[in-house]
C-alpha cells in the first residue's frame, strides 16, 4: 500500500467499518452487500475487457453477454430480493446501465400492475423466461416530461377488434426507450387512445415489435438504435416508427382502463395510483446522486493524498495536494454533501414505505406532499452531484481527463438523471406548484401538515425581506440546530416572495399562467431553498441517532461544514432577509476554514467508509491501495492503439507526404 | 426553413451581419473567414465520415489523413498568415483538435525561439517538410503545472559531449503531449540539466524518438499513447519513458543557455522572455471560452424556438420553449457571457500586441500586470464557459444528451482548457499574488498603474465590509457605468479582505507560507472578483465604440444584463459591503426578468450574429434551417448499430438463453 494513504488510515479517529454500517442502514446489509460482491467479481463467468478499449457494438455485445449470464446466475443462487438483485446488477455492469434495464424495471413490473389476468397468462411467463424481451416506450422524438403532448395514436377498429398504432409525423417516432433498439421483441407503447372517434389520452398497448425466432423487425416497424450518446454505450436506446400496426384489442393493458368489443371505453378508478411509481424511482435517482458524488469523493480524496505538488514551504519536499485549503474546499463540501444525500436518500424510501402503506389502505393524503417533495428532492440533487462530480473530476489535474480516472465515466452515466424522470427545472416548478398552494391554504388560515407546517408559523416570526442590520439576532452560527431554523425561515420567505411576485403579475392585469410563467425564476428558488432546508434537516436528524461518540463528531462536523457552506454560498438570501447579520456571514467564512481543517485527518476515512470496491470505482487514481502511477502506465500500455508499434496511418499518410512537399 | 426560427428572424430589430462584423472586428475579416470556410467546406478531399461513428483508431487514422492534406492545401494556397491558418485549421478538424496541432502550434515555435541558426539548419526545412514530426514533451505522469518539480534528467557526458536522457521515477514518464504517442519522430524534451554535477534547472532538449524510415521506436524509448481520454478522441496524447537515451551536445536548444564541450554551463540572459508564450496560449483560451460558448447557446437557443412543449395556458398550441422564463434565465446570460467573452478576447490580444511591442524595446514593465490578468481571465472564462456548456446542453432536455446535438463534443473538447496551461485554481492564486502586492504598494504610498490602479483610491472612497444600510446609496442599478464601479469597489474590498486574512494569519504566528494558503479561498475569490470587474468593465467599453443605434440598444440590454446577473448571483459580496442596499439587490431580479423579456424577439439573431456555419456546428439541434427532428432521424439511421437489422449478440446470447431457463 501507498505509505501516504496507509498514514491517513493510521490516523483516523473513529470506526471506519462502524461507519460503514451506518451509511448501508446496519452491520448485517453490510455483511450480506458484501457477499455479493465477492460472488460476482469471483466469477470469471463475468470478467470483462475494459468497456473504454471497445466499440460501441462490442460494448454492446460484452452487455448482453453479461445480462445473459447475469439472469441465470440469479435463478441459479436463487436471489429475489429487489435490493439484492439491485446489488448483483450494479457489480455485474459496474454501475453501468445495461441493455435488459428497462425489461427487468419497467415491462415485468408494468405487466405487473397493469396486466389483466388473462394478459399475465399470456406475456408474463415468456416474459420472465427471456423469451419475451420487452421495452417501456413513452418518450418521442417530439416530447418526454409532458405526456399529454404525445402524440402516437392507438385507434380501436371494432370491425376487426384491433387497435391500429401510428406515428403520424416524425416528431411523434418514439425515441429513447432503453433496449427497444436492438435487444427487445416486445414494446409497451404508450399512445393516445380513439374510440368510436374520441380521444381517451395515453394508455398503454403491448405490442409485438421483432420476430419471435429470427428477430427481425415485423411489418409496419421501423426500429433501431438512436445512435451514440455522451453515454450510455451499452444501452441499445431505441427509436420505433409505427405504420399501421395492428395488434389485438386484448393487448390494451386493461386491468384499469378498459375497451370492450364494442368500442365502449371504460374509465379507470383512479389515476393516482400510478403516481406511487413515479416517487418511487425519483426516491431512487436521489440515493444514485448520493452514490455518484460518493464515487466521485472516493476517487478525488484518495488521489489528493497520493499526489504531492508544488510547495508550500520553499526548501521542503512537494506536499500533499490535500493540504492545499483550496483542495480541501473543493472536495470536503462535497464529500459533505454526499453523506447528506446518502441520509436523505434513506428518509425518503423510509417516507415512501410508510406513505405506501397509508395508500394501501386507502390514505392518500400524504401523497401530494410525498410527490411534491420527490420531485424537488430528485432535482436538487441531481444538479449538485451533477457538478460536484465534474469539481471532483477537475481537482484531479489532467488525469482526471483520462477514461482511467473513471470520473468521466461517473459524469456521463450520472447526469442524464438531471433530465430523465422528470426535467429537474420542471420539477422543481412541480414542488413550487405545492409550496404556493400551501403557502395560501396557511395564510387563508389553514393548518397544515407534514413538513410544509412551517408556513403556518406566526408571520410576524418571520422576517420581512427586509435587511434590519439593528435586529436582535437569536441565531448561534456554530449550532447546528439554530441553523436548521435559519434555512427554515429562509424558505418561508422565499415561496413567500414567490407567491407575492405572481400576486404582482395579477395585478398587471396578467392571466394566471402569464403570472405564473412570469414568477418562475421565484418559484425555482424557492423550491431550492424548501429542498435545502430539507436536507439540513435530515442531517441534523440523523446526528440524533448516532450513538458512538467518535462517528458522531466526525458527521456533526461534516454537517456543520454543509450547512455552513450553503450559507456561504447563499449568504445574498441570508442577509436579504434579515436572517443573517453581515457580522455572522463573515463568521461564517471563516469558521468553514476552520471545519475544513478539522476533517482533513479523517478525509481518506471518511471516502474508505463508503465502501465502494475497487472493482466499482474502476479509477487507477481512486484505487484503495493508492498506487496509482504504475498503474496508469499498465493501463495506458494496454490500450488498443499501442496494439502496434506502428499505426498505419504513418504508412498511409505521412510518410507518402514527404516525396510532395 | 422552419416555420418558427424564420419568423425569429424576421422579428430581429438589428442588422445581423453588422453585428457579424463586429464580432470579427472589421468587414473584411468575416469576408476573408468565410472564403477560408467555403475552400474548406467545399472541398471533397476533406469529406469525412461522423467521428461518432468511427472507432478510436479509425478517427485518429482520419484526422491524419485530413492533416496532411491540410499541410498540401495551405502551401498550395499559399495561406501563411496565422489567422488564415488558425481558421483554415478550425474548418478541417470542424473545432477539434488534431495530431499534429503540437508539431505546428509548439515544435515549429520553440524552434524558431529557441534553436541556434545551426540547429535551425539541421532541423527546420525538415520540420517544415514534415519530415521530422515533432512535439513538446513537458508534462509528465507526476507534474504538470508545477515545473520545478519535473523529474526526467539530461546529464551531459563531456567524455562523448552526449547528454544522457532518463526517465528515473515511474512518476517522471513524459505524459500528455499530443502527438507524441503515435505521430511524431521527434520530441523537445524539457529536462533537469545537469552538468559537472551541477543541476541548473529546466532546458529543451531535441531528442528523435523514432526510426525516421520505419517510425519504430529507438532504442531506450519507450513510447504509445496514454489511452482513451473524455475527448481528443483525434490526438495521440503520449508517453514517454526514457532509458539512457544519448543525443549529441548539439541537440540542447542552446539560443539563450548554453553548455560548452567541456561541460561549463553559460546562464541565459533573462528569463522573462519566455514568459510571453504563455502569456499569448492564456489569451487564446479567453477566446476559445468564447467561442465554445457561442457555439453551445447557438445550439440551445435555436432549438429553443424548434421545440414546442408543453402549456403555458390551457388549451393554446404548445408554446416555444424559449417563451418559458425559466429558459431564457438559462440561455441569455450565458449569451451575454458569450458576448462579454467575445470582446475580452479582443482586448486581450490588443494589449498583448501593444505590451509585446513594449517588450521588444526592452520595456517590461506591463509584462507582470498582463501574466496576471492572463492568468485570471484564463480562469475566470474557462470556469465560467465549461458549466456554460453544460447549462445549454440540459437545456435541450434529454436530445442534448445525443452525440448528434454536438453539445457533448464542445464540452470534452472545451472542458480541458480548465486545466492545461495552467491549472485554473493556480492561475486564480497567481493573479491573487499580484493583487496582494499591488494592494501592500498602494498601501505603502506607492502609485499604481494600469488596471489595478483602483487599489490605489483613497480608502474613504471603498466602503468597509460592513452592511450599513443607512449609508446614502449612489449607485443607480440601471446604469452601467454605475455597476461598473460597483463592481471595481467590490474587487477592491475583496483584495483587501484577503490581504487582511493573510495578517491575521501571520499574527497568529503562522510562516508567511502557511498564512498564504491559509487564505486562499480568499485569494480565490478576490481574484474572481477583479477579474469579473474586468470583464464587465471591458464590455461597458465597448459599448461606447459601437456607433450602430439597433445594435448598439441589444448589446446594452446584454451588457445590463451580464452585469445584473453577476449581482444577483453574488448579492451575499455586494450586501456584506454595503455596495447596494437590500432594496437594490431585489430591484435587481425585478429588472433580470424584463431584460430576459426585451431580448426574448432577438435572441435568435443574437446567435446567428456569431455566424457558425453549419458545419463547424455538427449539430441536427443547432442546424441555421431548424429542420431538427427529420435529421434527427436521418442521423441516427446511419449509425452503426444499424448497419445490420439483428445484431449478433441476439443470436449468441439471447436466443439461447431460452433454452436454459
């Protein structure tokens, strides 16, 4: 091992494998991840060339081979369990989207909830066999987060007891989809459903797309791959061109909505209920920024502590790059930010389960908050993982540029989740949308719930945006607690401020949607600063549970650094509102300096407890045991343009140049 | 041409091409751009195939061939000024890099710099033949922008008058010039001299690398490429290991330091001089900020009035996105950065010029104040550009995340100039020295010339960083030159903050040393804000030289809002200083959204004014006709992956997986 990275280990102050437990929600998940782990990167069955030496076709190719292997492997050690099957997945493509994705998260589980009993006896089993190899494709070319803007058709002709599916214009050709290009036979197409000549909106048709034995594309299909991507190269996302495709009317997924021979359309109970699965995976994407940014942490601390530069001190040897303060202030906010949305991540599959059950018993009421706040939460962390990454990424100097620090890759399989799911700027006017209609209910004298009551609170308790520098300030900087409530009033203020500056539009003689539209940049903050005083809230949550004395320093420290550091960055807001005396923000500065220098002994051990394998991290620069050079060179001398001493481009081109010039 | 982005330009309320010349300083210059563009773009020798469809080696074997036709063309053309060749270069490898940008761009250089009029003998008519092929190899695995601390050694032998060339360490492999791993025969090694036992510090040595008939590697080299990067997919980045490599005295540039047959070393005169390279690649990459920007909002903002999604209200046809207020916050201040970019890079190449001509009489006087700025400015636009890029690119929702959007490409070719050439956290910390210094002479009596002269008013003049809200305020928000001197005052205060950080460091007994990194958020920052003052104050003043009455009413609504923008974002720095009061800073996002409003019907024109052919674009959502998804379409049909219907992995691993389930 590296001496400099044994000697950060040596020197750490807490458990790291105490830790670790924390962060994987106790001591047996731990143990059971690991088993896991060990069981796939043991097995040879899954070994794999360097996906950056291949094509994309062979990347491709290497995928499917390994989800191949990867379903059998499952059925043969009889793993079930969503979370261990996550698990398995993300070692067997190491955090890496995989051809069969969208088979195994969204056809099986679509037929699921929405197959009729007949349509299970029918798809599901050669479904769950891979004979049926299926796709969900919503998305068009023209329109993703807005669904009542598709526009691929499904007419019923009761004549022949079939709907006729269409792409009518090129903007409407299905686009996305991951698996529909090459890997699946079978699509969920969503399309507008016409009946006896009226429009019922989108409902969900299955339908046949390839040839069940020499898989070519069935008539009326247009189907392929969309073509190269930022990312995403082993996925086969697919484009899907519908010309008159008859199927019949009994692949309508009907177990809500139905249409009867006839044509009589029948209206579903409720259509909330596919909401659940909406928050579900937003409550997912917020957990995968936590782990992107862990990554990223992962990789950038332990190569700050390898890499000796410059100097401090004239005449004394290069020092490690992490005693830079600069350094430090790049990473230890985000290494702060990861564990904040690791923790966050847990409340809300907490929150999600309980609110589940509560719809289960037919509750809802708790699910407009529970929406409102995914959907915040999904964007707000994306977008910092999303740039906390490339910050990571670029305080590795130029190797971090290279495939081998493996942040690139990070970075282009991360940041899609800022678009997919749900547009980040969308939802965030979407949990906007809920602060305003709360912020009015409370002020129209309504008692509210859940984690919006803070709008009830007394107005006069909360400040004017008004900057009262003679006001009396109750708020101690370095409590954490006193803090949590100073993020609190400062969301208060701004989905007030939101809602007043639409209030103004109206007063324009502006229509709603004008107003609206004409506050959206109000509305945004303010769904920033809702989702951030969440945030501050779980972590400061979170220190209440944590017994062993040394981790609980270690995190309060940490979580003292990541509000402080928002306060920092926001200080504008603080002090607009009279929240924040200039004096405090100052303070403040300069007590972010002093956290920073508190963390670096326990930087490298507080990456280490996120326990990510080497095998995951795929980073010459992030490796545990922190020999990094010699294994860039291997790395480098291994790829395929040294293959020949020689390229023949040199044959080809250069050489020839000499005789006409 | 689309229906939308034609009636965007028939609403434009300015001449677009005399904006075009502006941006090209002069008339002629766009005419003899765009003749240079249609000898390229017309000439089938170089017709190339989608880079995004080629494998590695394939585009390095393409960006040779389109190389040395490139080489033929120019002599052929006779294109020899460096502008010419700068754009003529730009249209052949459409704004990528190409192999043998080092042998043009550096080796052809250092040669005429560096080289004795013998040397110039023996390898410059070979090198302008392209018979030697050669780079500049200073960089290695271990050190990039530190360069005291490279490693590889010339020790000079007076028994053979060789010098002998290692790599001693793994860390001392010459890592990153491009060219070096596949293309070039030469390489000017930047080495540790040492002579009679003596180091005397870092000397350019010529050292031939490989055989000059077979192109094999000689012997002691060890040479290849480092491997797949983010970008630079064309160039052969390299390494370079060096085993007791021997070359003739004669081979160590020797024009300013010399070694002597018998080992004595002679000093060069000054060592400024070369200061002046690094100042002049500083000022190009402000340019390239620009024009990576320019490119990217080009894209985004076309697309923007393409793309209809969505409501605004109920039951209307879906607007443009680029009605959406959420989106124009998005797109114009990044086009107003473009804009303000675009200007900085001319007054920096002016005052480069004029400085140079200084230089050669002998005057260095400005020398130090432009490596500071260069320095700065490198940073400040690069940071600034690279999170720019990203912003358009998620702005076109999931279709930006395509490689046919042309929007990962500009990224991971862009995203490098953030860290070559000088890291930017160090070029920020190089500039902060000058500030510092300059604020101690100001402070010590002395007067200051130049930019910083402002450090010089009298300190009653500067506010103290305290929020006095009763202080009279002067500052009128809608006047530019008002928030210029706004912004010079916060620069000001935020020098002196950090030269205070710095005293209270050392008065808590820290070395001078340790109070300096200490304080280097501080330096960062102070730097960040002259630099933004700069920029901001650049833009103002070209204002005053524009005489056109349309353009010149844009391009203040632009410069507004650059500078609004900058407030907003930064409000915590202008209310901490008491520059502007609260009521201020919250007029100032009131007069954001109405400047966002009166540049909404030009913003198309705005970006055709950069007039990027569609060429250098590459981009199905960026295209000047906005027919986007009928190429969409045509683009990703062609793509590899449908070279075939059934891609063989579906007979190899899915159909016979049936079998085994």
């Amino acid at each position: 091992m590296n001496p400099d990275i044994k000697r950060e280990r040596e020197n750490a102050t807490f458990d790291v494998g105490k830790l670790t437990n924390i962060l994987d929600q106790g001591q047996e998940k731990t143990k059971r991840r690991r088993e896991i782990e060990s069981l796939v990167f043991k097995d040879p069955d899954f070994n794999e060339q360097d996906p950056n030496f291949l094509s994309r076709s062979e990347r491709y190719d290497q995928a499917v081979r390994k989800s191949a292997q990867m379903i059998l492997k499952l059925r043969e050690f009889g793993i079930a369990d969503p979370e261990e099957i996550y698990h398995y997945k993300s070692c067997v493509h190491p955090d890496r989207p995989s051809p069969l994705d969208l088979h195994l998260a969204m056809f099986l589980p679509t037929l699921l909830n929405q197959a009729t009993a007949e349509q299970m006896d029918r798809f599901f089993t050669s479904a769950w066999n891979l004979e049926i190899i299926g796709t969900y494709a919503q998305t068009e070319m023209g329109h993703g987060t807005h669904l009542r803007g598709l526009e691929t058709t499904a007419t019923y002709d009761p004549s022949t007891q079939e709907f006729v599916l269409n792409s009518p214009t090129v903007s409407s050709i299905k686009w996305w989809p991951g698996g529909l290009g090459k890997s699946s036979n079978h699509a969920i197409v969503l399309a507008q459903l016409y009946t006896l000549g009226k429009c019922h909106g989108l409902h969900a048709f299955i339908v046949p797309i390839r040839d069940m034995d020499t898989h070519e594309p069935l008539p009326g299909i247009v189907v392929g791959d969309i073509g190269p991507k930022f990312g995403f190269n082993e996925v086969d996302n697919g484009y899907l061109k519908l010309e008159n495709v008859r199927i019949p009317r009994e692949n309508m997924l009907m177990k809500h909505a139905k249409v009867e021979p006839d044509g009589t359309y029948l209206k579903p109970q409720s259509a909330k209920l596919t909401y659940g699965t909406m928050v579900f995976v937003r409550s997912m994407i917020v957990g995968e920024s936590a782990r992107a940014l862990a990554k990223s942490c992962t990789i950038a601390i332990r190569y700050s502590v390898v890499r000796h530069q410059s100097e401090i001190r004239p005449g004394e040897p290069e020092p490690q790059i992490l005693d830079y303060q600069t350094q430090q202030y790049k990473l230890f906010p985000l290494l702060a930010t990861a564990y904040a949305f690791t923790f966050v991540g847990h409340y809300m599959t907490k929150i999600y389960h309980r609110i589940t059950g509560d719809i289960n018993q037919g509750d809802l009421s708790e699910l407009p908050e529970l929406h409102a706040l995914s959907a915040g939460l999904k964007a707000f962390t994306t977008w910092e993982a999303n740039s906390g990454i490339e910050v990571c990424r670029m305080s590795c100097g130029g190797h971090g540029y290279s495939r081998s620090s493996g942040l690139p890759d990070i970075y282009v399989e991360f940041t899609p989740t800022c678009t997919y799911e749900g547009e980040n700027t969308v939802m965030m006017l979407q949990t906007a949308r809920y602060l305003v209609k709360s912020y009015r209910q409370a002020r129209e004298g309504q008692q509210l719930s859940g984690i919006v009551s803070y709008l009830n609170e007394p107005r006069d308790r909360r400040v004017q945006p008004q900057a009262v520098a003679a006001r009396p300030t109750v708020v101690d900087i370095n409590d954490l607690s006193s803090l949590v409530e100073v993020y609190k009033l400062r969301a208060a203020i701004l989905v007030e401020m939101a809602a007043r500056s639409i209030q103004q539009e109206l007063q324009h003689r502006k229509s709603p949607e004008d107003a609206w539209n004409g506050s959206a940049i109000d509305l945004v903050r303010a769904s920033d600063a809702h989702c951030h005083y969440v945030v501050v809230k779980v972590f400061a949550d979170k220190l209440g549970e944590i017994g062993d004395t040394a981790i609980h320093s270690v995190l309060s420290t940490l979580a003292l650094l990541y509000a402080m550091n928002g306060i920092a960055k926001n200080s504008g807001d603080f002090l607009k509102a009279g929240l924040l005396s200039v004096h405090q923000v100052l303070q403040t500065s300069v007590r972010i300096k002093e956290l920073l220098a508190q963390l670096r002994p326990n930087a490298v051990a507080l990456v280490d407890a996120f326990d990510i394998h080497d095998k995951k991290l795929n980073s010459v620069l992030g490796r545990y045991d922190g020999n990094v050079y010699e294994q860039m060179f291997e790395w480098a001398r291994s790829s395929p343009l040294n293959a020949t001493e020689v390229h023949e481009s040199f044959h080809k081109y250069l050489k020839p140049l000499r005789s006409k010039l």
